[in-house]
C-alpha cells in the first residue's frame, strides 16, 4: 500500500457556538490527488487552516508521515512539508515578483538567519525562481511589484509559491478562481505534473466540477463541517446528497 | 425566484464560563471597589478613596473621550491631542479670567454660567483648531501611523510654542469658581465639590457619545473607511466631510478636557496636555480601540487603581497604569471591549 | 570591492552618492576642515546618531516595528560606560567593559520584550514600548544612588582622549586626545554602519522585509516570525547601546535627559523618516541634516529676526527662542515633501 | 429602444506610469446585461474602477443618463444610482454582515423587504447576520459583497466576477437575483470569466484585449461562434 | 567677557529670561550704569541650553573655548549644571552657578572653579525647619520622590532635631503626581495619632499643586496645617486659598529692606512694569558677585586670582550681604520666614515678613569632601 502522508483524526474546530469543521477524520495518501468539495462555508478552508495551522483546533488531531503535529506552530508544520496556496490572495505586495519566490525557496533551504552573506549573491535562489515564473508565464512581469499585477496574475503568483515551496503535502484552494479561461489550463497542468510525483500528496478545493472531474482521483465532500461523502469522482457525482446540497440545478438548465 | 438551498450550520451551546468572560470587563469596577475594601480597612480612607478615584477617572475620561474617536475610530495616532487639552485650558482659563466677577460670585447660577461659557469658549477654539489641523496636517498622513505621529508631534509642538507667543512663557494659576471650592464632608469621608461636577459632565458625555455612536451610522462609515475608503466612497458615502467632522468633535472635546484639568489643578502650562497624553493612550487602549464604553471602563479602572496603590504603597503608584495595562493586554489582546481591531 | 564593503547595496542616484561622499569626507576630516569645539561636537553628534538612528531603521523601516524604547537602550549603554568608569575609575577597561555590559543588557532587555510583546499587535506594541521606556526613565531618577537621578553622572575618561592629551600638530591643527577621541567614534560608527548595511542586505534583511509586508504569510512560508522580530529587535537594541556608548565616551557625562527623552526619541524617528525608511542610506542623511539643524537653526533665526527688525509680528516669530517651533513645522514640511524620505526621492528621480 | 444608460467613447486610463487602457468604447444599453470579456490582464477591472471613479481617466468621453461623470468624485457617482462590486469584494471585516448592509444602502434604512429578498437568495449571510463579516468564507464574502451593493436600488450595477469562488448551486441562485433585477429595469455592467454564466445571463457582450474593446455584439451570436470565440481569447470557451 | 549659559527656551523659559534680566541689571548696578570694570567693557555673551545638559556642556566649551569667555553664569537646571561643571575645570575658567539648587552642584561635583549665588536646597530646608519648628510641634513632609525631594526632606530633618519638634511621617509621590487623595489620606491617618501643634510640610517643584487640593480635603479637621517654602510670584496665587500659612522663603520683592532691593524693585517697575521675582533677585545677586570679583582679582584673566579673590567675597545684593564660604564657595545668606496673608488689589497670598533668618542661624553643611 502506498504510504499515507496525511492525516486527520477527529478535527474539531468551533467559534463560539458554531461547529466549523465537525470531527473530520480522513487520510491522504502519497500520489492521490483528493478534490474537497462542498457549499460556500462547509469548512473546507477552515480545514485547511487547521491542518497548516493558522487556527488551533478545539479537538482531535493532524498527524503528518506519522507524527502528531497538532500542537505545532504554522512555520514549523511549513518546513516539515506542509504546503499551501490561499484561497484569497495573500503576497507580500511591496517586494517584487522575484522577490516574493526567492523567499519561499530561502525558507525551504533554511537560509533565513544567514546574516552576513549578500543575499543577491545566492545565485542559485534567483534562477530556480525564474525557471518556476516561467512555468506559470509570468516572467515577464517579473521586476512588477505585486500590487501592479492583475487579480489573475496574482493568483498565478499564488501557486507559483506554493511551487516553490515544494511541500510533501500540497493545498490549493480554488487556484483557477478570477483566471481566464486562456490561463487556467497552465494551472492545472501544472497540477497534474505535481500528482504524477507519486511521493506527493495534493489537496484541491474547487467550485468548477469540470475541472474536479478531470484532475481528482477522489473526492470528499465536507457538509455543515462535517464529511459527508468520501469516494471514486463518479460515485460522489452521482449520490443524491452531493447533488442536492452542493450542485443543486446547473446552469444551463435554469 | 428560487431560493437557494439553506445550509444551517451546526451550533453547540455557549459553555457559562465562555458567557462570564464577556461580561466580564463590566464586572472589574465592582470587583476593584470591593478588593479596595478589604485591602484599605479603613471605611472612611476607603470611601475618601474610591469617590474621589471615580471622579478622577471621569476627568480622565473626559480627556481620553475625544482620543477615543480620533485613535480609535479613525486610527490617527494624534499627540497633538494634547496641545488642544492645553489650548483648551488657556481658553477656558483666560474665559473666566474675564469673567472675574461671575467665579468670584457667591452664585452656584453665575459660577456654572461663567464655567459654561468657558468650556463653549474652549470648544469653539480647539474645534476649530482640529478642522485646521485635519486639513493642513492630518489629511496626508490617514493610515500611516509612523508619519501620523511626527507630523502631530510637530504640530504638538507649534502649538505650544504658539500658546507661548499668545499668553506668554509663564504658567497662569487660576482659582475655582467660588461655589465649586472647598468640599463636602459625609461620613468622615472628603469629597471635592469641583470632582462632583466633573463626574456629572463625564456621565453626561458618556451617555450622549453612546447614543450618537449607536444611533447613527457615524460610528460605521468610520470604521469602515478606514479599513477601506474608496469602498465607502463607492457606496456613496463623503467620507472626507464626516472624517473632518469626527476630527473636530474629537478636538473640541479635548477642549472641555483642558478646561476641566485645568480648573483641577489650578495652575496650566503649555505642556500639561502633553504630560497627560501617555495615561490618555493608556485608557484609550485598555478599553479597546474605538469604544466608548471600554474608554470609560478603563479610566475608571485607572482613577481607582492609582488612589488605592497610592494609598496601600506609594513606591508602586508610579507603575500601576503601566502594570495595568500589560495585564489587561495579556488578558485581552485587542483590550476590553474593542470595537475596532487593533492592527 | 568597494561594492562588496557596501554589501551590493549601492545607492542608486548619482545625487545621492555625491552626497554621501561628501558627508563621508566631511565626517573623516571634520578634526581639520573645520574649526571649533562646536564643529567638532557636531560632527561626533552626527557619528553617533547616523549609527543610533540605522540600527533603528533597521527595525522600523526593515521589518516594521514601531518601538518607542530605542532610546532606552541608547542610555543602557551610556549608562553602561558611565556606571563603569565611575565604579572602576578612569581606564580603557573600563570604557569596555562598560561597553559590552551596556550592549549584553540592552539585548537580554530586548529579548524578554520581545518575546512577551511582539506578539501583541503593533500599535500596542508600539505604546507598551512607550510605557516601558517612560517607566525606565523615571526608574532612572528614582535610583539616584545608583544612576545620580535627574542629575546623571559625571565621570572620567582616559587621559589619552582628553583634550589634555597634546600630540604634537598635524596640517597646522592640533592634535589632541579629543580629535583621537573622535576618530575612535568616527571609525567605530563607520564599521558598524557597514555590518549594518550588510545585515539589511543578508537573507536575513530579506525575511524582515518580508514580515513587514506580510507576516501571516511570512509565517505560512516558514519563517518563525516571532523569532526574526525578536532577532531584528536584539540586533536594533545592541546597536544602539553602542551608540550610547560612544555618546557616553564622547560626552563624559549622562543623565536622563541626553539619553532617555522621549525627545530623542522623536528626533530618531524623525531622521529616519525625512532620510527615508527601509534604507540605511536615509539613516545617514536624515541623522546629518537633523543635527546640523539642531545645532544651526537658532543662530540662523537669530539672523532672520535681526533681519527682519522693525516688521511687525515676523521677528516675534523667528525670535531665537521660538526656534522649536520651527523644529515642530520642520517635523511636518519634511513628511510633507519627502513621504518616501530624501533617499526615496532621489530614487524616484531617476526612474521617471 | 431608448438611449443606452452608459456610454464610453475613447477613454485612456494611466495607472502610475503604466498606460493602462487605450481607448475604450463601448455602451450599456438601459435595462440589459452587458457582459465584459477578455482574457486577464486585459483591463477589465480597470474600466470598472474608471468608471465608478477610483482611476480617473485621462481623457475620453464617460456618460452616465447622458451626463459626463468625469469632474464627479466617486461618493457622488454611487449617489447618481450606481452601485458597484469590486473584484476585491472590498468586505468591511471588522464590521458584522449586518453593518456592512446597513453601510451598502447609503441613503437611509435599510428596507426591510429588500433585505428579505436579499437574504432569500442568499440565506448563509442570515445565518451569520451578527458575525464579523472578516470571518465568512470567501464565497460568503463574495455574496455579502454582491448583497451590500444591491441593498439599495441603484440604476446601474457594475459588477467585478461575481461568481468566483461560489458553488454551482449559489452561482445558481445568484444568477436568478441579477434577473430579477434586470426585470425591475435595472441595467447591469458584468466583467465574467465563467462562461455558462456568461451565456446565461448577457444580452450583448463587450470583449476586450490589451487595454481596448475588440468586439461587441449580441453574446448570443459570440455564444454560438466558435471561431469567433477562439479568435478573440484564444480559446473555446467550452474547452474544459 | 561673561557669557551667560540658561536654558532660553524649553519649560523653564520664564524662570531662564528672570534670570538674565537679573543679571543685566546686576552688572548695570554694580558699575553704575557703566557697564565697564576698570575701564574694560563688559561683553555678554548668551547660550541656550535647551535644558539639554549634552547641549548645555557644548555650549559651555564653546563659550570657554571658541569664544573665551572668562566667566560663565547659568545655568537653570540641576542636571545641565552637573553636566556643565567639569567644564569649568578642563578649562580652568570660573562658573557661577545660579540659579540651580541641586546640593551636589558644592557638594560631591564640586570643583575649585565651581561658585553658587544661588540657593542650594539644604539651605530652603533648613530656613524652612528653623521657621516652622519649635516645641511640641510635630511636622510631616509631603515631597516629589526623587533626589531634590528626598535631600530636602533629609536637610530638613536633620535641621528640624535642632528646633525640639519631631518629624512624625514623611510621605512620598511620584515627581508626576496630580491627584493627592490617597497621600493625603495616609497623612491624616498618620497625623491623627499624634499630639501637639501639627504641620505638613510640603516640598515641592514644578506643576502639581498638591497645596490647595491637599487644603480642599479639609485637614484642619485633624488638626493640621499646611506649611511650605516661598515660591516665586505666579506661584503665589495658590497661597491665597491659605491665609496665615508660614514657611520661609529665599525673596520677595516687599520683604528685603536695604538699597540694592530698592533700587531694583524701582528700576524693575520702571523697566518692565512689574516686581522682579525670584530669580531676577539671584541673577541681580550674580552680576554684583561678578564685577566685585573682577575688581578685587584686578581683572578677568588670570583665573587663579580670581578664584583667590571670590574665596570668601562678601557684597551687596538685593536680599542683603552674601559671602563666598571659603570650603566649597557657597555663597552664604539670608532666609524668610514669612506669614500669608490677603491683600486688596492683589490676587495672590502676599507672603508678610515674620523674622529674618540670618545666616548665621543656620547651619548649612559643607559636602564637597
Ligand atoms: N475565524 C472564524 N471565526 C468565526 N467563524 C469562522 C471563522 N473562520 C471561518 N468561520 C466560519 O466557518 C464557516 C466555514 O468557513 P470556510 O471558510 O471554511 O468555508 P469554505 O468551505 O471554505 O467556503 P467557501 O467555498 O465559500 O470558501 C463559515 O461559516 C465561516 O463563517
Ligand atoms: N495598481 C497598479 N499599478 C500598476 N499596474 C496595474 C495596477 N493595477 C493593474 N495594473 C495593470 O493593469 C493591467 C490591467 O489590469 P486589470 O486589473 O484591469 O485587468 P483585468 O482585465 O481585470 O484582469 P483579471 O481578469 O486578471 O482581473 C494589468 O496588466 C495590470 O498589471
Ligand atoms: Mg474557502
Ligand atoms: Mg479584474
């Protein structure tokens, strides 16, 4: 069997009265690329929080290549592999382009407390920097300032940071969100690429069945916060519930 | 049209200690007054203590009031606050300088007459004196605190100086008005008569800055604009014209803040406002930003503290405000009752 | 290798380097080009702070932090020199070991402040840091035992760097133990500036800039933010100790008043601004300008209001003595007219 | 059919040094939905911010119910009757969901029957009427932002992607609330990257690429048009 | 040349243009109008200190050494004036320190070069404890916590033992303190137990005003009165909510009777169209120091005459003869014991002349060993 690289048991999160995530247990294996899915507050992004950390949960735990990681802070979970993009987009706004890659791969080489080093003399930083913006296509903008891409370039940038993260655990929420329809393929090619590393587990959450169909090896539906359905894309498809909650009529038929 | 499908999400119950917790900042006031109690012993010293601990905190309110609009609605850190305490004072003071015969009067009617006309003086001038400094100071520095503090801090200081041009170097004392001399005694307890007026105008205050901030949207497109400007612009608000406003309101009320410590102490100086500032931000913090409950909550708090330290061990009264507002923040990092996230 | 000695980080405006180059000729032969105790004093004045107010660049233009107790740390290490000599008598081991105490104390201070308040937000950090720094001053006079209260300290230095000290005469200028004493402030200023300059320039220098952008993502990433700060603030505290230091070697005398104002605080703030965050260059040009008008100003007003004799209401004004008002509409023309700070403009010049 | 309700003619917008549009023109035909396409980056967003105000154009022509808009400043543009929704959804988060309504209609009370109908089709923001709107999730947010701006009634809606970050069946539901106002005779600016939502809602379509409109016709006719499709964005739309 | 260092402008800026006032008129009187000793004219010199003492120190060694003045006045501040004083050693010029109080300015700092017309704060305590006490009188002291307060207190003290009262309580506050309630409160509590004729003392500089709210709470009904030392004329309308309050003072412009007062007092009125203070008294009293010293050295130059020459000096000033001690150049003199009382057309308590306390009476101790 393959290895299980994430896992959680139980994970309970509440504010104040409210049940945001409700005692979700499920593990993610190496090589499976696992789409969650579900209403507009489900809790799918708060379960991405609990897991890297950025809110503690209230019960439960996260176990990461089996260790327990539940108590850890969020840099930490980060440098054991833990890896996410942001649903809304999250960048340093005032360093350019480059510059926010080159530090998540400073971050991944642990070079942070390097002191008395010229930090434009790592070299090596800037060029696996360029060679991911080239990937996503954005290296032509690549001495822009954040604030002056557009809302879908910055997403771009977004995933071009968890790229370069290179995490065993992969969370993307919503990638392809606000990008045109020319732009999103890259993304998910890009994706694809990442799911056939058969040591690398991938966590997509996304609103665009289309997408969901071609890429995901399995889907959990979070209801409520709480998992609702877990199996092969074509059977949750097609249960009753997943249409009924989540898809309800589509589109074109209205 | 058709509804979307409902998803009601799951809610468990609000545990009683949860419940506590957030009525919790409302509770201090009494819990102080009545560890105060035990602590002193003495009934007469405590009573002494606590009247005149309250009365202080309701000046010290009615100082942090206008800060708690200009820093913590609109988050413009103002040292220049200060200055309009002190232009306040000089007003306020050169009013009933004027008015010699009214304050020498053994009239309650003349003496409130004469403090009225001050603090209407005081609250003209430093009003003014706040629309002018928002349009030449303020206004180009909203959101960034560092710049926001040098160029109040260099208005701080012109203004000072300029009360220096205006009513000279020297320190001017005043006298009370004659009714509001002196005290009442009451079960061997003294009380200061002037510190009664001002807890009656510090509750006046508290209560009509409640009602405004609650019953208009004021309070809201503040906060909101601050978070995001243009978005309030674009929903159709002036954001310009009611940032100015609050300014001013913020400005003239640290006028009636200079006229009240000033007649408290007796004796102003241009820098009097200045020396206060630390303990204003102090009260405006612990509060928490923007909320005026919270301001009175922790003035209170402060008068307290300090007159029981004072009492029980002088060496410590220096640190208490300090020591008080690293344990709120510990307790609550956003301070009481904050309605304004702190960033 | 002139660039690596400025860590790469070169100023990027031919105005600019002019002007660093001349305050850097000005500062190296201040001794000989220029005349007077007072010339003298400024130009150790302005040593001093260029290094006081880069090690707080670094902390607030770099990474953010609003802290009101640089100060505080300043007067830990003249307090450090002061207390040694007074208690060790005059002596060079004395002026170190006073030093390092002064620098070890101000970082330890610095490390439980920053772990007990960093995480706090940055306002309040900024206003407990404020309140720490006022307690501190007024601990300072309670202490008078110890620390000589309102009044400071006054003490001895070595002989060898009193202008007691004749050394013979050099290009018609004499050379005294007072212009050794300045070089030794001049040299150790200039050394640290430069580590400085590489430390904003390190993967380090990177990662605080990146917490002041963003330190939620910064800690997604991986960097333990709490712990960068608390570095950023150490490092920020034990330069200024050093500075304080200095001061204190320079000055022979401290008291609360030279080194734990709030003014001075003001001051650093204010050179940092009007020279321009987030750059060590403005440290140096904010640092220049401020105490050259300090030191200036009242004799330039003292020369507008002979001037101006007989005008109605203006000599009022520019009277000498009202010379700290114009400090006040100084602190609010300059971050009118420099929002990006000297440095910044200079910069902006160039691209556009 | 009466006069359009806004027309662009020319306009060239700078941001800093950066020339951003170039010469757009193109109307909003009164009481329809006009979709604005193009790929990203092309200055979709921008157009809209210049319209409501937030960039101020360099030069061109921008009329609002036959009435330059340029010399207006932003907060007199909304009281005019234009609401807007911003890509950013712009979400007050230190406000509750229930402020941030009450700030969305600027010119008195919140009416109670608009608020019914609004919460009708977007039940989750009545759940959470009382929470701090910083912790919504995002497609939360996203229909607090569309809700905010139609808490009044305004003449003309410029709305910023709408459907990002919903799920199918709220996408549903919202597209249901922009007809209904579209049968009240409301007109509607919508920049879109979903393309069914496109088809189902616009009546004509404006396509933009590189800072200027390189199309406009009824969207039936670009829905229908393969070829078109491709030539303007490069791709099918239907694609994936 | 004298070059006068004060600190022109900052908070004690009224305090600083008294004192240069002061000193003018103190040079003008002592060389009849002339402004010359021997024939030399006299060239002053000013620097501010901004209150800074580093600024203060720049501007001594710039006053000594750039622009080489023989003797300097100044400055206002305790702490510019510790700064200041090794200075005047390095340079082996003279400093009149006037009018900063500080005891270690001619106690433990003290320098050969170092001379005082002012007051130092042994002095105020001790006028003040040879005024106040007496048998069966019990004293407490209110003061600012911090040096100044403190060595008030102890001088006061130490003086107090000699006049038969006791000391029954010392209370401190913090140098900020603006409300009173709860010191006043512990005093009472003290005050009330102990029998006798019951004073408070209260030692205090700078804004505050701890008199009239302390007098708001009523301490009469314990039986105490309030008590402090002279203060300078804005100050003096405080007292009115007093009357009858004693304590002893360093000037009042009514109380001095001699010539150089009368003249000042009318050249004052003449001059600025008002009484001179406090601290015109103590400039006024430095000027005629100055030109009495240089006409007994023979000249400004050689500072070791001078220094001989001022060891000892006695002259005229406006609160009578002064005299240089010899040990640590303390200039000697009288004290007030004065009496509040209201008076028409003045809206302060007018201190009245109960004694005069001569020098002779109190014992200041030397410190600078
Ligand atoms: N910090 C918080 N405090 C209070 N409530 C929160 C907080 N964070 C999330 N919530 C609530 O938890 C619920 C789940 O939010 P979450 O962001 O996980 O939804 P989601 O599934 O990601 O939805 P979407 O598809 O809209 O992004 C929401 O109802 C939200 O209001
Ligand atoms: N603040 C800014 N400073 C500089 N350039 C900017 C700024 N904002 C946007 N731009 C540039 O303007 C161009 C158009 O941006 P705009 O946001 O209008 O695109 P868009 O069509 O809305 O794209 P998207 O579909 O990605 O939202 C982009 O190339 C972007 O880089
Ligand atoms: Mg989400
Ligand atoms: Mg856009």
């Amino acid at each position: 069997m393959t290895q299980i690289l994430l896992e959680t048991d139980a994970l309970t999160v509440r504010f104040g009265g409210h049940v945001a995530v409700d005692a979700v247990t499920c593990k993610f294996p190496a090589g499976e690329l696992t789409a969650i899915v579900g209403p507009n507050g489900a809790g799918k992004t708060t379960y991405f929080n609990l897991i890297s950390g950025q809110i503690a949960a209230t019960a439960g735990t996260v176990t990461l290549k089996g260790q327990d990681i539940t108590r850890l802070g969020v840099a930490e979970r980060c440098r054991r592999g833990l890896g996410r993009a942001f649903q809304l987009t999250n960048l340093f706004p005032d360093l350019s382009v480059l510059e926010n890659l080159r530090l998540v791969i400073q971050s991944r080489k642990h070079n942070g407390f390097g002191l008395f080093s010229m930090a434009d003399s790592h070299t090596e930083l800037t060029a696996e920097a360029s060679e991911i913006l080239e990937r996503v296509r954005l290296d032509t903008q690549k001495d822009q300032l954040v604030t002056e891409l557009s809302h879908g370039d910055q997403r771009k940038l977004e995933v071009a940071m968890l790229i370069g993260l290179d995490p065993l655990v992969y969370m993307f929420d919503e990638p392809t969100a606000g990008m045109s329809v020319d732009e999103a393929p890259v993304i998910l090619d890009l994706i694809a690429e990442i799911k056939a590393d058969t040591s690398k587990t991938v966590l997509l959450v996304e609103h665009k069945l289309d997408v969901i169909r071609t890429l995901a090896d399995r889907i959990i539906v979070l209801h409520n916060g709480a998992l609702a359905a877990d199996g092969p894309p074509a059977e949750v498809m097609a249960s009753a519930v997943v249409q009924e909650a989540y898809m309800g009529k589509e589109l074109d038929h209205v | 049209m058709t509804a979307a499908p409902d998803h009601r999400p799951t809610f468990a119950d609000v545990s009683l200690g949860e419940r506590l917790d957030k009525a919790m900042p409302f509770l201090l006031i009494p819990i102080l007054v009545v560890l105060g109690f035990f602590a002193i012993g003495a009934p007469s010293s405590w009573l002494t203590l606590t009247v005149s601990g309250l009365a202080m905190g309701m000046m010290i309110f009615i100082m942090a009031s206008g800060l708690t609009l200009v820093f913590g609605l609109m988050d413009v850190i103002n040292f220049g606050h200060g200055a309009f305490v002190s232009v306040g004072a000089f007003v306020g003071v050169s009013v009933l300088i004027a008015l010699g015969d009214w304050t020498g009067a053994t009239s309650l009617l003349l003496n409130m007459s004469a403090v009225f006309l001050a603090v209407v003086a005081a609250m003209t001038v430093t009003g003014a004196l706040g629309w002018v400094f928002e349009r030449v100071i303020v206004k180009p520095v909203y959101g960034a605190h560092l710049k926001q503090i040098l160029v109040t801090v260099g208005g701080l200081i012109v203004i000072e100086q300029l009360i220096h041009v205006i009513w000279g170097p020297d320190e001017i004392f005043i006298n009370r008005p004659e009714m509001l001399k002196g005290a009442i005694t009451f079960a061997g307890a003294a009380m200061e008569k002037y510190r009664l007026l001002a807890v009656g105008i510090g509750a006046v205050l508290f209560i009509a800055m409640r009602m405004i901030l609650r019953r208009t949207k004021i309070g809201l497109i503040v906060r909101a604009g601050v978070e995001n400007g243009p978005m309030v612009e674009a929903l159709g608000y002036r954001l310009r014209v009611v940032f100015v406003g609050v300014f001013i309101a913020g400005s003239a009320l640290a006028g009636l803040g200079g006229v009240m410590w000033g007649l408290y102490q007796e004796v102003i100086t241009a820098g009097m406002g200045e020396r206060m500032m630390v303990l204003v931000f102090i009260v405006a913090i612990i509060g928490g930003l923007g909320s005026v409950e919270g301001a009175f909550i922790g003035a209170l708090l402060v008068g307290l503290l300090q007159n029981y330290v004072a009492f029980l061990e002088p060496k410590l009264a220096l640190v208490s405000n300090i020591a008080l507002m690293t344990a709120i923040l510990m307790w609550r990092p956003q301070g009481m009752l904050p309605v304004v996230k702190a960033k | 290798m002139i660039v690596r000695l400025i860590s790469g980080d070169t100023p990027r405006s031919p105005i600019l380097t002019a002007l660093l180059l001349l305050i850097l000729i000005c500062l190296a032969g201040a001794p000989f080009l220029f005349e007077g105790v007072r010339a003298l004093d400024t130009a150790a004045r302005i040593c001093i702070f260029i290094l006081l107010v880069a090690g707080y660049d670094l902390l607030l233009g770099y990474t953010g932090i609003v802290s009101f107790a640089h100060t505080m740390f300043f007067g830990m290490g003249a307090y450090g020199v002061a207390l040694a000599s007074t208690h060790m008598g005059r002596g060079f081991d004395a002026l170190l070991v006073g030093t390092v105490l002064g620098a070890l104390a101000a970082i330890v201070l610095a490390l439980l402040i920053g772990l007990f308040s960093l995480r706090v937000r940055a306002i309040f950090f900024a206003m407990i840091t404020l309140a720490v720094a006022s307690a501190v001053a007024v601990l300072v006079s309670q202490f008078s035992d110890i620390t000589g209260g309102e009044d400071g300290l006054t003490y001895k230095i070595p002989r060898v760097l009193t202008s007691a000290n004749r050394m013979g005469e050099v290009m018609g200028v004499k050379f005294t133990g007072k212009i050794l004493n300045y070089y030794l402030i001049f040299f150790s200023s200039l050394a640290l500036f430069l580590l400085l300059l590489r430390i904003v320039n390190s993967p380090f220098g990177r990662v605080l800039q990146a917490i002041r952008e963003n330190d939620f993502r910064a800690e997604a990433i991986g960097y333990r933010v709490v712990w960068y700060r608390t570095a950023a603030t150490c490092l920020s505290a034990a330069t200024a100790a050093l500075a304080g230091s200095l001061f204190a070697i320079w000055l022979r005398y401290v008291g609360p008043d030279t080194t734990l104002s709030f003014e001075i605080m003001l001051d650093i703030l204010l050179m940092v601004v009007i020279g321009g965050m987030g750059t060590m260059y403005g440290a140096v040009l904010g640092a220049v300008l401020f105490v050259l008008a300090q030191t200036y100003l009242q004799n330039l007003m003292g020369a507008a209001s002979h001037a101006t004799e007989g005008l109605p209401l203006i000599p009022e004004l520019v009277d000498p003595d009202r010379w700290l008002m114009w400090l006040g509409i100084l602190f609010i023309l300059s971050v009118y007219f420099f929002p990006t700070g000297i440095v910044g403009r200079l910069r902006r010049q160039r691209t556009t | 059919m009466s006069d359009p309700i806004l027309t662009l003619k020319d306009v060239y917008t700078d941001i800093a040094q950066y020339h951003i549009l170039q010469g757009v023109d193109f109307e909003v035909p009164r009481g329809e939905v006009t979709m604005l396409l193009g790929r990203n980056g092309v200055g979709k967003t921008t157009t809209l911010k210049t319209i409501m105000g937030q960039w101020t154009a360099k030069s061109g022509e921008i009329l609002y119910n036959g009435q330059d808009l340029k010399r207006m400043p932003v907060s007199a543009r909304a009281r005019a009757g234009i609401g807007f929704v911003p890509e950013d959804m712009g979400i007050f988060s230190d406000l509750t969901v229930e402020e941030n309504m009450v700030l969305g209609a600027s010119s008195g009370p919140l009416d109670p029957k608009r608020k019914e109908w609004l919460l009708g089709a977007f039940p989750a923001l009545g759940t959470f009427w009382n929470s701090e709107a910083g912790n919504l999730s995002g497609g939360q947010k996203q229909m607090l932002s569309i809700a905010r701006a139609m808490a009044e009634d305004r003449e003309l809606y410029l709305i910023d992607e709408p459907t990002k970050g919903l799920a199918p069946a709220i996408i549903a539901t919202m597209a249901n609330a922009l007809r209904d106002l579209k049968a009240q005779g409301r007109s509607i600016l919508l920049v879109e990257q979903n393309f069914s939502v496109a088809k189902a809602l616009g009546d004509s379509a404006v396509v933009m690429d590189d800072g200027r409109v390189i199309w406009t016709g009824a969207m039936a006719e670009l829905a229908s048009n393969k070829d078109l499709q491709e030539s303007l964005m490069g791709l099918s739309m239907e694609a994936h | 040349r004298i070059a006068h260092v004060y600190g022109k402008t900052g908070p004690f800026e009224a305090y600083a243009a008294q004192s240069h006032n002061g000193l003018k008129l103190g040079l003008e009187y002592a060389t009849d109008g002339t402004m010359e000793i021997n024939g030399e004219k006299i060239v002053i010199i000013e620097k501010d200190t901004q209150l800074k003492p580093d600024i203060g120190r720049a501007q001594l060694e710039e006053a000594y050494g750039d622009d080489d003045a023989h003797i300097a006045v100044g400055p206002v501040s305790s702490g510019v004036a510790l700064a200041m004083l090794p200075v005047a050693e390095e340079y082996e010029r003279v400093l009149i320190v006037e009018p900063a109080v500080a005891d270690s300015i001619t106690g433990a700092n003290w320098n050969p070069y170092i001379f005082r017309t002012g007051r130092n704060s042994s002095q105020d305590a001790i006028a003040n404890a040879v005024a106040l006490g007496g048998e069966n009188v019990a004293v407490a002291t209110l003061a600012q916590d911090y040096a100044f307060g403190r060595d008030g207190v102890a001088a006061f003290k130490e003086a107090l033992e000699g006049t038969g009262a006791t000391l029954a309580h010392e209370e401190y506050v913090p140098t900020d303190t603006t409300d009173f309630t709860a010191a006043a409160e512990r005093i009472f509590n003290a005050m009330s137990e102990v029998e006798g004729e019951k004073k408070l003392f209260i030692i205090w500089a700078g804004g505050g005003n701890p008199m009239s709210k302390i007098n708001a709470m009523e301490p009469s009904r314990f039986g105490v009165e309030i008590a402090t030392g002279g203060n300078i004329l804005a100050a003096l309308k405080a007292y009115k909510e007093l009357p009858g309050m004693e304590g002893a003072t360093y000037y009042y412009y009514e109380i001095p009777q001699n010539p150089v007062n009368d003249w000042l007092v009318k050249t004052h009125f003449e001059r600025f169209d008002s009484p001179p203070d406090f601290f015109t008294a103590g400039g006024m009293a430095s000027g005629i120091a100055i030109v009495e010293a240089i006409k007994k050295a023979g000249g400004a130059e050689d500072t070791e005459a001078l220094v001989a020459a001022m060891k000892g000096l006695t002259w005229e000033t406006p609160k009578g003869t002064m005299m240089f001690r010899p040990e640590d150049h303390q200039a000697m003199q009288t004290m007030y014991h004065f009496r509040t009382e209201i008076q028409d057309g003045k809206d302060y308590g007018v201190p009245v002349l109960v004694r005069e306390i001569g020098m002779d009476e109190m014992e200041i101790p030397v410190r600078n060993q």
